[in-house]
C-alpha cells in the first residue's frame, strides 16, 4: 500500500529524518550513558557447536561485542544495553542461550585482564581475587560468576526480543521508560548494513539517536591504533572489513532495502503488542506518515486527526490494531536472501548458505 498524502507538518515536529544509509560518524570524542547493542542473529545453527562465547554468535554478533566491549573499556558509554533473545538452533530448548548473553559472556571476557601481579582478574577498576580467603584456589565458574556480578550495572541485558523492532520494543519497555534514562544520552549500534533501518526505527520511536556501527568504532578504537604492517592491525582490519565484502554488502543491501520499506509500510506495528506504554506507542504512530494515512481507513479520517490525538488511550491504540500491515515482511527478506545464496552457489561451487549461516561470508 502507498501513502495518499502529505503528513501534517505539526505531527512530524519531534522526528529527526535519519539517512537510510547513514554518515559514518567518528566515535572518538563522544560520551554516552547508555549504548544500546543490536545482535544479529541468528546464533549458529548448527545443534553440534556449543552456544558460548563466540563459539555460539556468527561474526557479526561477534564484531558488535568486540565494539561494545571497546567502547566501555574506553569510557565512551558508562553502560551498554544488550538486545537480543533466542535465535539458534537451540532457540526452544531449555539450554539454549540468547544472543545478548552471549555477547555479554564476550565482553566481560574482552575486558578482564589478570593482573600484573597475577593474583586477580581486574575489570574495568573492579577486582576478583583467584584465591579464596581459606588459601583454596577458585573453581573457573567461581571466578566467571564473580565477574559477571562485578559488572551487572555495567552490563544490562533485554533477552526476549527476536527481530530488530522487538529490540526497540524491549529496551523501552525494561530500559527507556525508567525516569533515571529519560534525559540521558544514548547511542544506538549496530553492525555497518544494519545501521540504516537502526535509525528508520529510531525515528519511529522518537529517540533520534546517534547511530554507529561496529566495523567503524572497531578501526577507531582498536585497528588505528596498532603499528601499521602490524600482523594484529591486519588481522583486526580483515576482521572489520569481512562484512563490507562485495558478497556481503550484495546480499546485505538487498535484505536491508525490504527490511527498511517494510518497516515505511508499517511493519513496525507488530511491536504494538509489545510495548507496555501505550503513550509510547500513540506517539510512535503521530510520527508515521504511513500509518497516520492508514488511520482514515479505520476511523479517523486527516480532517478529524484531533480527534485521535485527543482521544484515550485505549480507543485509541485500538484503532491503530485495526490497521492492515504491508505483507512484505520477513519471510519475503529471507525467501530473497536464500534465492540469492542459491544463486551464488551455482555459480561458484561454494556453500553460500552454510556460510552465511555461519556468519563466514569469505572474501573473493
């Protein structure tokens, strides 16, 4: 479905148009209370690969928790917001783990070192002592468990989410609505091809936030600031630079285009049954174009748009339930993103899918 006509300018004063491929931004010299981290799922597929650490997140996953991780240590957010529930081959199983804590079990990893004396692991100013008080030598679980305590207010994780609006639906819900955030600074980030619908859905909810993306705070933080030649500044630029591979941004531009229409045709409205806050979301809908044109077709015709701003909340919310949402949704994404690995495969003898499914996409 098409918009019919212009939004009313009054209602889209608070929204801050994000580029659908947004400006790399420099992360060096910026501060922020909260980072939120997208994962991008899904976790390995495969049952036989253990769901820990990076064991169990593909690359990209893995490329947002090394950045998260940079960006903490290095002060430029006092804590990061992980997002991200059970995507893998494990998802329905009591043992399976989400993708936000996995990254966390990265980071925390990332960020503990032994100390120069070797009888503690220090994090972020925090210690943990290897020995117990009795002289007994601490179990590794111990040590991990302690850690993981030490850095709770550091590392806050939303784990029910399991697509990219659910994120934002989620971390309002558990994060954002809390008064101590309400005027705080806050980043969104993500790997590079997601950025784009990061700040198509930042602009839905109204948070208007600074995007940035991991293979870019990765170069800044940690590769520009190795020797150059270096083997370690090579291997952490190829590291970078895998999901920017002409493969990659091929497939990845093309799921990124449906995702972000999608989301412009009102696929984000699947959130509405996930937000709590039903102002939240009124105002969500005062922001889109799209949905506030759809709105005439359940009642509230543009002429008597006050109506809606002034009606309760429940009536309200009622009537954007009854909407219709573009049917190009995930399943398309994914039927385009198969057609093309198939495609691949044919034409060069590589397992594309298995790959891809890894989050492996070699360069050529």
């Amino acid at each position: 479905m098409t918009t019919t006509g212009e939004p009313a300018p009054q209602l889209l004063e608070s929204s801050k148009v994000h580029a659908e491929s947004p400006v790399k931004e420099s992360i060096l010299g910026k501060h922020f209370s909260y980072t939120i981290v997208f994962g991008q799922g899904p976790v390995q597929e495969k049952v036989s690969v253990p769901e820990a650490g990076r064991r169990g997140l593909n690359l990209y996953s893995r490329l947002n928790a090394l950045a998260a991780a940079e960006m903490l240590e290095n002060g430029i957010t006092d804590k990061l917001i992980l997002s991200g529930g059970k995507t893998g081959a494990r998802a329905e199983t009591d043992e399976g783990k989400t993708e936000a804590e996995l990254m966390a079990d990265i980071i925390r990893r990332h960020i503990t070192h032994l100390s120069a004396d070797g009888k503690s692991f220090d994090a972020l100013g925090k210690k943990v002592e290897l020995m117990q008080r009795s002289g007994e030598k601490k179990t590794q679980v111990q040590i991990d468990t302690e850690i993981e305590n030490l850095l709770k207010d550091k590392i806050l994780i939303e784990n029910q989410s399991k697509n990219t609006t659910d994120n934002f639906a989620y971390v309002i819900n558990k994060y954002l609505d809390q008064p101590e955030t309400s005027t705080q600074q806050i980043a969104l980030f993500g790997i590079d091809f997601q950025t784009g619908r990061l700040g198509v859905l930042s602009d839905i909810f109204g948070l208007g936030n600074e995007v940035f993306s991991a293979e870019n705070v990765i170069k800044e933080l940690i590769v520009n600031r190795r020797p150059e030649g270096s083997s370690v500044r090579t291997q952490l630029e190829r590291l970078a630079d895998l999901s920017l591979t002409d493969e990659v941004t091929h497939l990845k531009s093309g799921q990124e285009e449906i995702l972000v229409r999608a989301l412009r045709g009102g696929d984000w409205l699947r959130a509405s049954n996930v937000l709590t806050n039903p102002e939240h979301l009124k105002q969500a809908v005062l922001r889109d174009s799209y949905v506030m044109e759809q709105l005439a077709l359940v009642g509230y015709p543009r002429e008597t748009i006050e109506q809606f701003k002034s009606d309760d909340l429940l009536t309200a919310i009622r009537k954007v339930k009854q909407i219709g949402v573009d049917e190009l949704g995930y399943n398309q994404v994914k039927k385009h993103v198969f057609e093309r690995l198939q495609e691949m495969t044919e034409q060069t003898g590589t397992d594309y899918y298995g790959l891809y499914a890894k989050g492996e996409l070699p360069k050529t």
